[in-house]
C-alpha cells in the first residue's frame, strides 16, 4: 500500500483531528452538518489562531454566507483544562482562569479573549480524565503535545482540541530483556441452543476459570462471560500449554453437547469478548504501537468484520487499549483469540516478537486516516494492502527464525483469506469432544430489570407466563440484553415449546397479580387461499412484528381442539401457535356452511372467551340488510333510500312508478350476488342482472312478475329506490369511510377512499379507487362547498357507527358506504363490517399504516395491553 511513512502532524488539521477522536471513539467535540443540525453551531476555519477565526452561526443562510470551513456543536462548558502529555504519560494540567473576559458568550479560553491557565496538581485529576487524554493524543500519531478538554455539567469531559509540543521527544526505553513473562485473560461466552447462557450457571466467579466480574444489570449475581485465567510463562509456547489445559477445564466443567464454548469479537451482540495479553516489561510509546500496527493490524485481517466493527466501538477495543499493572501492563486490544489453538500459539508468539524487538519496529503509517478507518471499519482489502510491508519487517526480525513454524499459520490464514469462525463451539477445534448429555436450563423467563421492577417480580421466583391461551409456570431471570431491549424477553426452549410460540418471535410484556402475559397474540380466522387479503395479510403481520405482537393466520379446520392449538402462517412461514388473545374476523363464506362456521365462532368465544375484533352479532346485523334497514331507519331516515321488504308484486309497482328505478336484493346478499335492477322507460321495461351482466327487455309488468316470483321462494328480498349518483369523468361515485378504533377504544376516522365504477352496482371487477381531495376538487371548485361535504360525510360515518353500537355493542372497525347524489343529499348505501383496506390501491401509505397500528392497538387494548401509542 502506497502511503507516506513520514509523520505528518494530523493537528494542523483541526477537523481531520476530530474525525479522527471520534473514529477512535475519544470523547471529543462534535462535528455537525449545518443542512441538518440544530442551531447555534460554532464556525471553524482551517488553522486556528488563538479562537479568533471561531464564531457562533445562528441560521443556515449564515453558515453558507460566511464560508467556513467545517462546523462544530455548541458546548457549554464548566471549566477547561490544558494537559501536557508525554509519550504516555500527563507531564502537567492547567486550567483556564478568566480576568478581563470577552467574547463571554461562548468561552474561548485564550489570552486573547482574557484567559490565562494557572498549574494545578496531575492527582487533583480523575485518573480517566488522565486517560482520555493520553489516547486522544496517541491516536492522532504525536508523541508530546498538549490536550484540551471541556468540563459538562454532568462533569463528563470531551477533548476540545489538540495541539503539538513542538519539542523533541525521545522515548527512553530499552530492548526488554529475554526472556520476559507472558500471562493473559481471555474472554468465552456460554450459549445453550443458541441462546445466551450466562457463564455463572458452570463457573464460579474467581479462579483460573471464573467469570468476568461484569454482571447481567449489575446487581442480578449472574455473569454473562467466562474467564480462564492461565499462569504466566516465559514463553509463548508454554503459555499456549496453560491455556489449553484451561479450555479443557472449562469444557469439564459443562460437559454437555447443547452448551457451546464461543470466542472472536462478540458472541452474542452487546458483550464484546477480549483475549488481554499481559507482558512483565514497562509500557512505552515505541511498545504500544509496534503492538497495534504489528499485532492488532494483521489480526483485524482475519476477524470477522461485523463483530470486530461492534467490539471496537467499546472501551475495550480499539488501537492503543492498555491497562498498567505492577508486573508491567495488559494489552486489551485484541478480541478472543481462543478460537483455534494454530491461531492461539501463533498471536502468542507473534506478541512475543513484537514485544522483544519493537524498538527497531517502525509504525508511522498507523496513523494514517485511511489505515485507522479501514481497521475499525473491519475493510480487510485495504488492510491486506499492509500486510507485505508488515510480514517482510517481521521476517527481518532476529526472533523470526525461533518462531517461523508457530506464525506460519496466521500468516497463511492472512494470505489465503481464513476467517474466525466465531459461531461454532471452540471445543471441537482443540479436539475437546463434548459428551452426549443434555443440559436443560428448565423453564425460565429472563426479564428486563425495569420491567420486573413495574411489575414487583423478583429475580429466581416462580410465576406463571401466559401466552394467547396457554399457561405455564417458569422461573424469572434477568435478561441479558435489557442495554438495548428495555421491554423485551427472552424465553427457554422449554418454555417456548411448552406455549407454543416460534423461536422468532420477541414478545412484550404485562403482568397482573404475578401472572405474566406474553403478546398480544392475535389470530386471524381466514379461508385459503387468501388471494385478494394475502397483501393485507402480510401486512398486518409486518406491522405486528414491528410492534412486537404475533399476528397469525388460520382457519377453522386448522384448529386442534384437545391440545388447544392452532396451525396457522406467520410472517416467517407455517407454524403450530396457541389460541390467541383476541381474533381478527376475515372468514368469508366459500363451499362452507354457514352453521358450521358460526359453531366454531362461538365455540371460541363462548367456550374460551377470547374476544373477536369485530363481534358476530355486528356480522349477524349487517349480513341482513333489512334489519340493518331497521335499525338505521330510527335516527337515519333522510339519508337512507327508501326501502321495502318484497312480500307481493305490488311492492314493485308502487316502488317503479315513484321511482322509475329500483333494485332487488337479496336480503342476505354480498358483493353483488343476486341484485337486479329494473328500470321502467318510455320504450318499455328493461331487467338487468347486475353480478351476470345480462340485459332483458320487457313488454309488460306481469312479464316481470313472471321472472321475479321464482327467486321469491328461494331467498327474501328488498326493494331500494334506485339514487342517480354524482359522477366523475363517467363513472358513478362512492365514498367509503372507515371507521377505527384506537387502543383507547375511541372511535376516530381513519380515511376516506372514493370508489368509481361504469357500472351502477359497485363490484371488485368493476372498482376504480382515487383520493377523494382529486375527485371532490373536481367536483366543488369552491373550498367551502368541499370543506362542508366532507364535514357532513365525517359527522354522519360517526353518527352510524354510534347508532350500530348502541343496537350490537362494542366492535373495532367499520366501513361505511356512502354516495352524493344528483341533489348533493348525502345518501347511505351500505355498511361493511369486513372492509378490505382500500388506502394502499390509492398509494395513500401513510392511511393504510395507519389502519393496521390503529387495528392492532385495539386488539392489544382487548388483550388487555396498554400501548404507549395508544392514542394513534
């Protein structure tokens, strides 16, 4: 790889500087974007004289008008320190002390502005504060310079800016002595069927295999990480020998095939593992860089790079991570190494030859901006671009010859592109096979702290876990990863297995009275195949998912009454799921009988009381549009057509001569089926079947009587007074307004969807869908005109779904169907009590988004679940 090896001073570069703290993760001051950022930000030139080319932006316009150069958030700051370092080493500290302050507004603590910095103590320093800044100035590549840093008000500290001593600085250290100790920690993760299993359940917490003393939650006395602690050596081989009768401890120590011994970067995401290798020979400047670009370099090539990106973004990862210590220091750069025993020897002597000859080692390339982000970015291309400037430095090397067999196998891994196989069990790449036994962590249920705190459950007690209608007991635990899942848990496999539920699934939680319920678990009663739901399907699913529910689909035949569950499909695929908490009705009748179907409605209902979203007594009503008729006819009668229960042949005379347009329908009819229009005209009387698409002319009326008298005694029909609708572009216009639910159980409207069709009974084939702001602004140029239909199309939608729920009681959702005739009356066509969810087919997402999570709210809200986003 072609980069300079001369040390350039990265410094001169404010802003390369703190890109550069911050890709090394320094606590430092924060670069913005001023398209993005909230002001006021600071403006910053390129070379900075003593503050005063710093100024505070208040808009965009100003940050564009006066050309700075980079940007920077606005801090407040306590106080402000200047430390002097040295190598690796705080020589001296200073703080600012304000006398004729200007430029107060936004402190810039130089003379110039009024400052002047007054020596305190190095001790009166927090040793981390003393930390920062020793790496804030290894990292940008300087050996002595100076570093400032901001005190918050939370007395956090940040690095305001660096600069370089301008001195000559010598780092006085000797070649070490050989031989020299070596010793180490070295990190292993437990999981038991994949899942996290915490070290503490086979290890105890000191010892030469122990566990790391960081907690699960801090205080729940169980630890996440094992630790095997070998006795330090003279040379790298025999250290190898101490840690590989370790391995083979700890793997006594849980003997089972199930439980599998991990290493490399991070395991189990959040809990980065280290392999600290220890050298009982003084830190230096000159050491812990040899280490970094000869050691920590060529193992980032073959690390896996998702994990090794997440570790060194930790405290523990990263270039010039150490740890001074009364036999020397502890180099903590380097992931869990532990993964092969060819690889484990070979990074032991490898740091054993870095450690001997660092001196003549040169590394001014690790400090290059392209060299630093390719490492914690895990870009091996561009790092392998080093490796034979590297391997060809440590070939020259005196020790090389000693340890040439041992290194052979990294540098082959290197060249030949080996990875850490970092998900497999680390036993059986040292040999180690597991017995056959079984381990069975039992039925447990791991929780975050918070949320057993909410709900007074106390750690390693037993309670009752409820998911849909299943119940079992389990033992509570902590959760391992409540960092980053506040409301999350995490389930055994018995557990799981003995509930039902898919190993995919994350589930939220509520308890009451120590009983704790999973879900909600929400089933949708549906008949395959899905064809035009299936989108709707999926979609809810994907929602729920989101939200943390599980929505799955059935139906009736799928269900196992004796062991009370359910085959259903899920959003990763088919599955058995225990009853559900709430059902989400979508059962349409196909060859199935009417009888059967509704038994197995009320069976779950009545028998396991789980409530459906929309009730069958609300299907029951709408399913008969002359009850329906009835009910509406109380509080509704101007916007309902005038309609008659067909008992006699003169019903229709007197409907088509008041009307000279009518409709039959069958009383129980749906999408369609069976309607006929009659339309009498000068030129005679003309029978349309409106689902068949024939047309019949008639001579007289008992012609008619003659065709409509047979379909009398096959099913009961209405009359309906035919309305001449408004149009657009020629086409009849509907308006379909749905009505939700929210997790509050408030009604509110969610859309409105204008339905077009050619023909004059709206059907699936003939329906054309547009956003009804294009069709009423084409309508009604005037503003008003528009703004009061739809305030009338609002208030009577909530009007009808009141009026229906005082007759039916409480149900989630209804659409209601609703026209503008020729007289810009408001009429009621119909009411829908399983509307498809229209608001996708007009591109309007946001609407159709809405619908689901305001479906899903109340669905949680009859499971008993009270959702933040309640109110949506």
């Amino acid at each position: 790889m072609e980069l300079s090896g001369k040390q350039f001073c990265m410094v001169s570069d404010k802003e390369q500087t703190l890109q550069t703290l911050q890709l090394n993760h320094v606590p430092s001051v924060e670069l913005v974007d001023p398209k993005t950022s909230t002001y006021p930000i600071i403006g910053r030139k390129y070379g900075h004289h003593s503050g005063k080319d710093l100024s505070i932006v208040h808009t965009e316009e100003q940050a564009i008008d006066e050309e700075f150069d980079f940007f920077t958030k606005l801090y407040a700051f306590e106080k402000e320190y200047c430390l002097e370092v040295e190598g690796l080493a705080v020589k001296s500290v200073r703080i600012a002390a304000g006398q004729q302050v200007i430029f107060y507004e936004v402190p810039i603590r130089t003379e110039v502005f009024g400052w002047n910095w007054q020596k305190i103590e190095v001790s009166s320093i927090p040793t981390d504060w003393l930390d920062i800044a020793i790496r804030a100035l290894y990292v940008t590549g300087l050996a002595n310079g100076f570093v400032k840093m901001g005190m918050l008000s939370g007395e956090s500290v940040i690095v305001t800016d660096i600069n370089d001593a301008n001195t000559l600085y010598k780092d006085s250290v000797t070649k070490p002595n050989v031989p020299f100790t070596m010793g180490a920690d070295v990190e292993l993760m437990l999981s038991c069927d994949h899942e996290l299993l915490p070290a503490s359940t086979f290890f105890p917490l000191k010892g030469s295999v122990g566990c790391d003393e960081r907690q699960i939650e801090q205080d729940s006395g169980e630890y996440a990480l094992a630790e095997i602690r070998p006795k330090e050596a003279k040379t790298p081989q025999e250290l190898f020998k101490h840690i590989k009768a370790l391995i083979i401890e700890a793997s006594e120590l849980a003997p089972y095939e199930n439980v599998e011994l991990l290493a490399g970067s991070m395991p189990f995401s959040g809990y980065q593992c280290g392999g600290h290798i220890h050298f009982g020979i003084p830190i230096s400047l000159s050491l812990l860089r040899a280490l970094d670009y000869f050691l920590a370099i060529p193992v980032a090539m073959i690390e896996n790079p998702r994990t090794a990106r997440l570790r060194r973004k930790t405290k523990h990862g990263g270039l010039g991570r150490f740890r001074k210590k009364p036999y020397g220091f502890e180099y903590i750069s380097l992931s869990s190494w532990v993964i092969d025993p060819e690889l484990t020897l070979a990074i032991l002597c490898l740091a054993s030859l870095v450690a001997t000859h660092h001196v003549e080692l040169e590394s001014q390339v690790l400090f290059h901006p392209l060299v630093q982000r390719a490492y914690y970015q895990g870009n091996h291309i561009l790092l392998k671009q080093l490796w034979s400037e590297i391997k060809a430095t440590l070939i020259k090397t005196a020790s090389y010859p000693l340890y040439k067999s041992e290194l052979s196998y990294l540098f082959e891994a290197i060249e030949k592109g080996y990875s850490y196989p970092e998900s497999s069990d680390i036993r059986w790449n040292w040999g180690i096979t597991p017995t056959k036994q079984l381990y069975e962590p039992g039925l447990t249920i791991q929780i975050p702290k918070k949320t057993r705190e909410r709900y007074k459950l106390k750690d390693g007690v037993t309670t009752y876990v409820c998911a849909g209608k299943r119940i079992s007991p389990a033992v509570v635990r902590a959760y391992p990863f409540s960092f980053r899942y506040s409301n999350m848990v995490q389930l055994s496999k018995a557990l799981r297995e003995k509930l039902v539920l898919p190993k995919e699934w994350n589930p939220k939680v509520t308890a009451e009275k120590g009983v704790i319920t999973l879900g909600p678990i929400i089933g949708i009663l549906a008949a395959r195949p899905f064809d035009r739901q299936k989108t709707y399907f999926q979609h809810l699913c994907r929602l729920a998912n989101e939200k943390q529910m599980l929505v799955y689909i059935f139906e009736p035949h799928d269900i196992d009454w004796d062991q009370q569950v359910i085959k259903g499909t899920a959003i990763n695929g088919d599955g058995l799921f225990p009853f559900p908490a709430v059902i989400y009705d979508r059962f349409f009748l196909g060859g199935e009988k009417k009888a059967d179907i509704d038994q197995v409605r009320a069976k779950l209902q009545s028998v396991y009381h789980i409530p459906f979203i929309n009730s069958m007594t609300l299907f029951y009503l709408t399913g008969n549009k002359w009850d329906c008729h009835q009910v509406l006819l109380k509080n509704h009668e101007e916007i309902l057509p005038e309609t008659r229960l067909l008992q006699n042949a003169s019903d229709i005379t007197e409907m088509l001569d008041r009307y000279g347009e009518i409709f039959l329908k069958p009383v129980g009819g749906a999408l369609g089926t069976g309607v006929i229009r009659v339309i009498r005209r000068p030129t005679g009387i003309f029978l349309m079947d409106m689902k068949q698409k024939f047309l019949r002319q008639l001579t007289n009326m008992d012609e008619l009587f003659t065709i409509v008298t047979p379909l009398l005694s096959k099913n009961t029909y209405l009359i309906q007074e035919g309305i001449r609708r408004k149009q657009f572009n020629g086409m009849n216009l509907e308006i379909r307004v749905y009505m939700q639910k929210s997790g509050q159980q408030k009604w509110f409207r969610t859309g409105m969807v204008t339905r077009l069709t050619s023909e004059d009974v709206l059907t699936e084939e003939t329906e054309t869908n547009l956003r009804i702001s294009k069709v009423l602004k084409h309508l009604y140029a005037d503003p008003a005109e528009r703004h009061y239909i739809l305030t009338q199309l609002a208030v009577i939608s909530r009007n009808i779904v009141t009026t229906i729920e005082n007759e039916v009681g409480p149900f989630g959702e209804l659409a209601v169907d609703l026209c503008i005739d020729q007289y810009n009356a408001i009429k009621l066509l119909e009411i829908n009590s399983k509307p498809d969810n229209l608001f996708a087919q007009i591109r309007a997402y946001r609407l159709r988004n809405l619908a689901g999570i305001r479906l899903l709210n109340y669905a949680a809200s009859l499971a008993g679940y009270d959702y933040e986003d309640h109110q949506i």
